[in-house]
C-alpha cells in the first residue's frame, strides 16, 4: 500500500503522459531500466524521482547513481507502476526528469557542424528514431521547430533509445528564424525534396557544415524551409519505391554529411 505522500507524486507523475502537463510541470517520463540508465549515466542531476517495482530488478549500478545524485527511489505496486507506463508491457522501471530547456544560440555557439531540423514532423515514433539516428552519425544537435510533435513524449523518448540524453534538443522556434540563425552561424541548410541536387552527387558540398531540413512524413517540407534552403536535395530511388520514411531519409542524408565531413 502506497503511502498519502507518494500517492501524489504518483498522480503528478502520471499528468506527465499530457504534453500540456510536461510543459506546465517542466518535466517528462522516462521508462524502462536501459533509458533510466543513460539518463542517470549521462544526466543525473536532471532526475527528479525514480519509481521501481519491486520485480523489476534495476542493476545495482543504476541504484547506485540513484543514491550518488540523491535521486528519491519510490517502491511501486506493478498496477501503479501500469498507471505511469505507455506500454502494454511495463518495465517497472519510470523517472521523472526535468525538461531540458536549451536555447538555439546556445547550440549554435558551439560551431556545430551537422544540425538536424524536424519541420512539421507529426509521427513520434519516426521523431525519437531521428533522434537517435542524429546522435549516432555525430550531430551536433536536432531542432524541432513549432507545430511538429513533442520529442519529450513518452513514445518519442522510447523511440530515441536513450539519444535523447546525448544529443541536445531545442524546441519552439519558427522555421524562419531557425534557418536565419543557422546561416548566421555558418552552416549551409539544405533541403531535402522530390526534387533537386542528387544527394549521391554531393561529395564537396557536404563537407561544409550543414544542417538538414526534413519535412512531415504526410506532406514532406513546407514551402518556407524549401525556398529559405542553400540547396534542394533529393534521395535517388534506384527501385520503384516513391519515397523512404522520415527516419530512413534522415539516416542517409545524416551519414552522408558525417562521411564527408569525417573525409
């Protein structure tokens, strides 16, 4: 039986499912022992509360970091802990993190060398996979500009792999001041269209730094990130296939700039 105290921390904790209550609260969920344990790796002192089941059998390591960054550890029931989870299979494993708040010039100021830009992206699954995918070709950071899905949403984080953690996200901003601040910056900003420059042509070109807009996986980029972009960019299709999902076209544009950059 769950104490008065933590009853409410649990009732806060589930509002955080709502991208409403994440904003208010400036806090989101993470679940499962592998996200929790990049999280508390990689950013500790962002943890507000961890809630455990006791089948749920976090490593030592992980409780250990818990404890170090004084991290409260709550002992939940498998239904409270199924009241957090947005899974049908819950881990028994949720923290409460603190929604990072990171500032575009903040990012820019480093000289990043390869920016990711989610224009419009409404799918969170492909949203957190971009993530992830960013993180691994080396990306300075991912930008998702106003309007596209929350990244710090439960799915989206899932998706992410723990990247979330590792790469910086900045979120609200409008296209148009995003693609001025990015060019004041120095990195060139490319497109990616039905149309354009063969991405498999572009060798020179992407060694300069470089951010990518990547539009709605429905209806691709709006008209302002194409015609505000140095260069349109399109993936050859060699087969009969129309077009790749988000993810799969972030991956080859991401790795393309990463190999020419790398050299």
């Amino acid at each position: 039986m769950i104490t008065s105290p933590q009853n409410a921390r649990v009732a806060a904790a589930r509002k955080l499912r709502q991208g409403k209550e994440r904003a208010a609260a400036r806090a989101f969920l993470v679940e499962g022992p592998h996200a929790v344990g990049v999280a508390l790796r990689s950013a500790p002192g962002s943890i507000r509360e961890l809630f455990v089941t006791a089948g749920a059998d976090p490593d030592d390591d992980a409780l250990r970091r818990a404890d170090a960054a004084g991290v409260p550890v709550s002992r939940v029931s498998e239904r409270v802990a199924a009241a957090l989870s947005e899974t049908r299979h819950p881990q028994g494993v949720i923290a409460v993190v603190d929604l990072p708040d990171i500032p575009l010039d903040a990012v820019l100021s480093q000289r990043a060398r390869l920016v990711v830009v989610l224009v419009g992206a409404a799918d969170p699954g492909n949203a957190g996979t971009v993530i992830r995918t960013a993180d691994a070709a080396g990306a300075d950071a991912v930008i998702v500009t106003r309007g596209s899905v929350d990244p710090f949403g439960g799915k989206c984080v899932r998706a992410s792999a723990g990247s979330i953690f590792h790469v910086p996200v900045v979120t609200g901003v409008e296209l148009g001041a995003t693609i001025t601040a990015l060019r004041e910056a120095g990195l060139q900003v490319l497109a990616t269209t039905l149309d354009g420059a063969d991405l498999d042509s572009l060798a020179v070109e992407l060694t300069a730094p470089t951010a990518w807009l990547f539009g709605s996986e429905a209806h691709g980029l709006e008209t302002a990130g194409v015609d505000g972009a140095d260069l349109r960019v399109r993936i050859p299709m060699h087969g009969r296939a129309e077009s790749l999902n988000l993810a799969t076209a972030a991956a080859l544009c991401l790795y393309a700039s990463a190999r020419a950059q790398r050299g």
